[in-house]
C-alpha cells in the first residue's frame, strides 16, 4: 500500500490555510555567461530526466475516507512536468527589484493540492547575464534542515552536467478510496492508539512510550511556559494576507567566521553570528518604525532545528523540532548582543530539550487525523504567542554548483509564515556566501527591504566592532 504521512508532515498540510500557505523554496540565480546564452527547454528536459532521483515529486497526496487515517502518497497517473517547470521573464530592464516583486507574487499563490505540491520557475531576461529560478515545496514534502531534494534534479558539482539512467517510470496503480479507508482501519487495529495500549505490548513498549510521552508532555509544558511569558511585538506580530513579498541580503561566509573568531565567547558558532546579525537588523529596523525599545526588550526567535537520528538511516520526511532564542534587541553594543545569544544557545545545548510548536503535533499523532488537525492549527494560531519571528540557518554546499553549466551565485531559502508572523528569515550559507531571504506579509511588512539593508549594516556593525581587550592580548 502506499506510504503514510508522518504525523509531522501531516501537519503541515493540516496547518495550511488561505492565508498561511506551508511552502519552502529557495531564490537561486545563475550566472550565463557573457552572451547570455542558457538553453531553457534542455534545462526543463533535464528536470524532467532526473525526477526519478526525486520520486516523491511525481507522488501526490490522497486523503483517507472518513478521516480513519493519516493521508498517503500516491502516483500522480496524469502527472505533467509542464505545469510543475514554468518559464517566465522579468520586464526590461530586469532589476534586482523587479525579480523580488516578482517572486513574492510566486510565492502568493498556494499548491494546487490535487496534483504533486512542487513548482519550479525559470525566469529569464534578468540583469547581467544571470538567469533566475523560483522553487516551491509543500512543507509536507521535503526536510528543508536535512535534505534539498530539488537540488538533486537541479544541479551538478561540475559545469558539465551528469549523466542519468533513462527513466522508464510507470504510474502504479491510483488506490481506491475502500482500499486506502480499508488499510487504514487496519493499521489502526495492528498499532497502539495510545501509550496506555503500549503497556499491554511489553516491558520494553512501555519503556519507549513512557520515554516518548514524557518528551512530548514535557515539550508541550515548555510550550504553555514560553506562551504566558510570550509577548507579540506589534511590527512583528501582524495580521497577515495571502499577498507576500521578498527581499534578500546576499553577504561573506568569511566576515561571519572572523567576527565568530573575534567576538565568539567560550567557541560560539556561525549561527550564534547569524542570530546575532538578526537580532542587530531587527533593532536597526525597529528603531526606523518609531518602535520603543528599552535595554531589556527582546525578539523571541524559533529556530528549527533537526532531530534526525544519528544512526544514519535514512528516513522519509521531517525530522525537525525547535528551540525558541530571546533576540536581545535592547542591547546597543553588536558584541554584547552576540555573547549573549551565544550563552543562550550553549546553555540549551548542556541542558535544554527542544521545545514547543511541535509538542502537540507529538500528542496528537496518538490521535485521529480530526484530533491531529486541530492540534496543528491550534500550534499555529498560537504561535504569535509562542514566538515573534522564525529564523532558519541550512549550511549548504561550500563548493560552486551548476545548472546546464551555468554557475549558481547565490541561494535565498524561502520559509512559510504562520499565523500573527509578518516575516520569516531563511539563511543559507553557499560557496563562500551567506544568503538571506525575508519571506513576508504585503501589507504588514512594505519596508522588508528595509530590513534587509539592515542585515548588512548590522554586520558590518559586528566586523568593525573592536574586541575585547583581553583578548587583543592573548592574541
């Protein structure tokens, strides 16, 4: 039979709504050459070979009859590779800002969910010599913290693309809705519908149920903890439309090391650097809205965070949890903002548990899917409560990637928002760059370029900050 959603990835579809469309992606530009030459249609023919690397994207989502069980993926038998590969051109001359405005108007319109969730746009006549590609994912299909499956259609290590295995796909057999209801009724009678019915299995049962109840009870804890001492920031914290824009910050890998070098109390990370840099661009932008801040203000940030085991297996889906980062916006020096998110992100490291949004989801995988979907619209209406702003950061490949020889310059990863959230901020390091890309509302958010300047003023305020004293010596 076909394969289920996780209860995780399930939420996700169930999460969606008119206004919170749960759709990853990225912004990638290319660089074609002096003439400007790039074949299109053989780059939507080579998508169109190497989807069988990818065979999830010609798998489209069935619900179950009656809700009796989470919804499965099946071939798409009327699957067309020229709805999902578009071809579209930015008007002359082709700017920076009309490509931005063309991608938050991508980004606006949601999955058709009767076909497989993923598009792909190429989008030509941009400004020197460069080609631009759109990509969008549901959610509920790809682990953006653990795998960039479009990447393996996409993109080559060397400027001559790889060979592929002719594809000899077939479409199996579309399930009837009594075959999927029958089969979920008796997945429902083979597994424990809770950890009370886990006891009953063995010793060992109760041990893992026991363990894994305790961690969701206890994140959910966490959860009502962070959610009562929660405070929406108003510029942050909006009622949102389905109308989206973009904006984008391209800056040096290398200046994030040096000032984690310098700066970097007891070895903090490239994402302490990264959070720190969010933190002074949310001040800089708060402070320019006429926003009150005060020494002890903060932005509460969730930062996703994979919890994919450590084994190696490989495992289908996501494999993600999150920890929430007080963004310590009150603070004026650059230096004193960083060590303090670095203390914060190393006392979670000794101590903490992940926390939060995906707690319920855990409980409710016990449940019925109705139960589940309530659960993750209720993690989503909350999370205005639970936290200000997410901010993801995916090390990427360090090495130049091409597409049809074509050199990628730059990478901006696109990350949904949930409900009350005006903005989301993906980052994502890249050959020697670190690429970020504000997702945001249209009409809570008409200055996201502002904050994206902001992230580089708020860099440059950390690499020309001088170190601290004592360790000019030891140096």
């Amino acid at each position: 039979m076909p394969e289920r959603l996780s209860p995780l990835d399930a939420s996700f579809l169930f999460m969606e709504e008119r206004t919170t469309a749960m759709t990853v992606g990225g912004v990638m530009t290319f660089e074609t050459g002096a003439d400007g030459s790039f074949d299109v249609g053989a780059f939507v023919r080579l998508i169109g070979d190497r989807l069988a690397l990818v065979p999830r994207y010609r798998q489209k989502v069935r619900e179950v009859p009656g809700r009796l069980g989470l919804p499965v993926w099946v071939d798409d038998p009327d699957f067309d590779l020229s709805y999902h590969v578009r071809r579209s051109a930015l008007p002359a001359p082709g700017s920076d800002v009309a490509l931005r405005e063309l991608v938050g108007r991508l980004l606006s319109r949601q999955l058709d969910r009767s076909r497989p969730l993923w598009e792909i746009y190429l989008v030509e006549g941009f400004e020197g010599h460069r080609l631009a590609v759109v990509t969008k994912t549901h959610h509920a299909m790809v682990d953006g913290l653990a795998s960039m499956d479009i990447g393996a259609v996409l993109l080559d290590t060397t400027p001559t693309p790889r060979p592929v295995e002719p594809d000899e796909w077939r479409p199996a057999r579309e399930p009837t809705g009594l075959e999927l209801a029958a089969s979920a009724v008796v997945e429902n009678m083979l597994r424990p519908r809770s950890a009370v019915d886990a006891v009953a299995r063995s010793a060992a049962d109760l041990r893992q149920a026991a363990s894994s109840v305790r961690r969701s009870l206890g994140g959910l804890a966490d959860a009502v903890r962070t959610a009562a001492r929660g405070r929406p920031v108003g510029a942050l914290n909006a009622p949102i439309g389905e109308q989206r824009r973009f904006g984008m910050a391209r800056t040096s890998l290398f200046e994030h090391r040096v000032i984690r070098r310098r700066h970097g109390a007891g070895g903090g990370s490239v994402n302490d650097v990264v959070l720190a840099v969010v933190a002074g661009a949310l001040r800089r932008w708060l402070i320019s809205r006429g926003e009150p801040i005060f020494t002890d203000s903060v932005v509460r940030a969730m930062v996703p965070v994979s919890v994919r085991g450590r084994s190696g297996a490989a495992v289908s889906g996501n494999q993600i949890s999150a920890v929430f980062v007080e963004l310590p916006v009150g603070i004026e020096d650059p230096v004193e903002r960083l060590r303090a998110i670095a203390s914060q992100m190393e006392a979670r490291k000794r101590f903490g548990r992940s926390a939060g949004t995906t707690a319920v989801v855990g409980l409710a995988g016990l449940a019925t899917p109705t139960v589940h979907q309530m659960g993750a619209r209720l993690s989503s209406r909350l999370s205005s409560r639970l936290f200000n702003v997410v901010v993801t950061h995916v090390p990427g490949p360090p090495r130049p990637l091409y597409a049809m020889g074509a050199r990628m310059r730059d990478m901006f990863p696109v990350v949904p928002l949930a409900h009350g959230q005006a903005v989301a901020i993906g980052v994502t390091s890249y050959d020697g760059t670190v690429c970020y890309g504000l997702n945001a509302d249209r009409d809570a958010l008409p200055d996201v370029d502002t904050l994206a300047s902001a992230i580089d003023d708020s860099l440059a305020e950390l690499r020309e900050a001088p170190a601290a004293e004592a360790e000019r010596t030891s140096g």
